[in-house]
C-alpha cells in the first residue's frame, strides 16, 4: 500500500497543485483546511506524512498543530513557509517538525523533500536490539528511547535519527556531509546550517550544560562526535 499524505492548507490552490504532483507518484492524499481537523485525521487515519502550513485559520496556527500531534503522534511533518527567517525555522524544528518547505516551491523540489523524509522514516523502523550507554545518556534502539541523567527524553524523529548516527560511530568523528547524507539523503549533504539547527536541539536536550558539551563535541569545519567514556560504547551496532 503507498504512504498516506495528509495536506494542511486553507489555500485551495495549493492543495490542488501538491495534491496532484503527489498523487502522480502514487503517493494516498487527503486534505484538511484547519487545525482541528487536522489533528483529528492524524488520529483517527495515522497518514505516514503530514505537509503542514503554518499561517492557518481560526487561531490554530502550524506551530500549534504540531504540538499537539506530538502529543500522541510521531507522524513525520514537513512545514509549509512563505517565511525563510532561520527563526521561524527552528521554531517548526522546536515544536517537532521534520523538514520544511519555503513558498513557492517547486514540484521536483517538493517530491524530493517528501522522498527523503519518509525514507528517514522507513529506516527508523528498523528495528536494532541493542542498548546504548555512553555516560549518562542510554538509548534503546528496539524501542527507540533516550534517556539522559536518568530521565526519559522526548526526541523527534530526526532527531533521534542524527542521535543514532553519532551513538553508532560513537568516539569517532563523523563528518558533516556523512551526518547529512545518512540522516537527511544525499540531497542535504551541503545543507551544514541545518545540521548545527539540530545539533543545538540535541545539546539543549541531552547535555547537562548545553553551552560546555561534554557528550556531543564538535570538530570546527569537520563535524561532530559523540564522546564516551572508554568500552561504553559497545552496543551499538549498525
């Protein structure tokens, strides 16, 4: 069965336009043009993909809506701009979003970014049946937790992905067009603005001094490692 896309948009013709480009690729496409609806298609139909507008109607806008479907859903969410401020970008990557799509984007552009983020998807589902300690942060790659200094941590699916890509190369450093390729596809691999965005996102969530990272350490114009104490990193594998 092909992957079930849910369009949140109040602009009909854009609807129209991606629902046609998506449904050519064989991909199942309904729409909402508000935020509650929204959230309820999300719960009841459980689409693979929500494209997400952020200015929507009725006082619910995108931000929001992704909230609360992180409230029960890891549903993966590309958000739709017509804003290309790095904040507003980062709040989408804050609130939980995947990915995001800057109006007016093209057909070739929208279809690749869909691609690769349901292509992240589908490998997280891979199921790994070790457990990871590296200090105080443990990850369980069959169920796919995090937990830091004890406490359970609630990642994004990217997230978790850049965090999984680090903990397998553990004590190594990965370079910044691996992390990219790996995590995101190989069409992000010179996006290196967007690797800091989560990198940051990780730090704020994992380390317990997120301005002087002890877990998470960068390697200036190479790339990052996760840094373990020595032989804990065993575990993990690939």
């Amino acid at each position: 069965m092909s992957e079930k896309i849910l369009v949140v948009d109040d602009e009909p013709r854009v609807v129209r336009l991606v629902s046609e480009v998506l449904k050519a690729m064989g991909y199942q496409v309904t729409a909402a043009a508000r935020g509650e609806p929204a959230i309820e298609m999300v719960a009841l139909e459980q689409p693979d993909l929500v494209l997400l507008d952020i200015l929507l109607p009725d006082g619910l806008d995108g931000y929001e809506v992704c909230r609360r479907m992180r409230e029960f859903s890891d549903v993966a969410v590309i958000m739709l701009t017509a804003k290309a401020q790095e904040s507003d970008v980062l709040h989408g990557f804050d609130v939980g979003a995947d990915d995001y799509l800057i109006k007016p984007f093209s057909a070739k552009e929208l279809v690749a970014r869909v691609k690769a983020v349901l292509r992240r998807t589908q490998r997280l589902e891979e199921r790994v049946t070790a457990t990871f300690m590296c200090g105080e942060l443990e990850i369980n790659f069959a169920r796919r937790t995090v937990k830091a200094q004890g406490e359970r941590v609630s990642l994004t699916r990217t997230e978790y992905a850049l965090l999984r890509q680090l903990a397998l190369k553990a004590n190594r450093v990965m370079l910044h067009q691996d992390l990219l390729t790996k995590v995101w596809g190989p069409e992000y691999r010179d996006d290196i603005d967007y690797l800091r965005a989560y990198i940051r996102y990780l730090r704020r969530k994992l380390e317990p001094d997120p301005s002087n990272p002890r877990y998470i350490l960068t390697s200036p114009g190479v790339g990052y490692m996760l840094a373990c104490p020595e032989g804990e990193e065993a575990g993990a594998s690939d």
